[in-house]
C-alpha cells in the first residue's frame, strides 16, 4: 500500500510560478518511478511527466521548457516546479506510481491560472 498526497497548489498569475510536491509513504521510495498527471475542466486526465528512480525525468512536450520534476529520496516527495505558466494549465494535479503491479494515486491538488 502506498498513499500519496499532494499539496503546494492554489491561484497564480498568467507567467507565475508554483511549487508542487507529493510526499510519498513506504521504505521503498527511492525505487518509485513516480509521475504526474493533470485534468483541466471538463477533459481528460492527462500524463505530464515522470521521474525515475535514476533521477532521469520526461515531460509532455506542451510543458518542456518550463516545468520541472524533482525528487528527494530522503524526505519521500517528489515536486513539480512549475515556472511561466499559463491559463491552459489549469487543473487538478495528480502524482501516481505504479508499485508492485497496483496503480496508486494521490487526490490531487488544485492548480488555477487566473489574472
């Protein structure tokens, strides 16, 4: 059983910044291939990016350029740095790992870009 939550979200400005983290439970963290996820109104969940246990991250090409993901193995969490944002980057921000063939996922932390 792993349990996820997320937090760090709220109202930015168009071009602003937030910092998302997802503290993780479970001894076992360091060997997560933790992802994100997001759903905008009204859309599908869509993937957003992912980290391994390496260290190595891959992005959706729609926020190259001006999100981040990180990890911290000795605090559990993982965070999303998200710089330059945009309207379109509204939604619910979800982390999932998918750990010992169970897909786990957080509640999610709401992220609106308003000016």
């Amino acid at each position: 059983q792993v349990q996820l939550v997320e937090s760090g979200g709220g109202l930015v400005q168009p071009g602003g910044s937030l910092r998302l983290s997802c503290a993780a439970s479970g001894s076992r963290f360091s060997n997560y291939v933790m992802s994100w996820y997001r759903q905008a109104p009204g859309k599908q969940r869509e993937w957003v990016g992912q980290i391994t246990s390496g260290g190595t991250t891959f992005l959706t090409d729609s926020v190259k350029g001006r999100f981040t993901i990180s990890r911290d193995n000795a605090k559990n969490t993982v965070y999303l740095q998200m710089d330059s944002l945009k309207f379109e980057d509204t939604g619910v921000y979800y982390c999932n790992v998918l750990w010992n063939g169970q897909e786990y996922w957080g509640k999610g932390t709401l992220v609106t870009v308003s000016s």
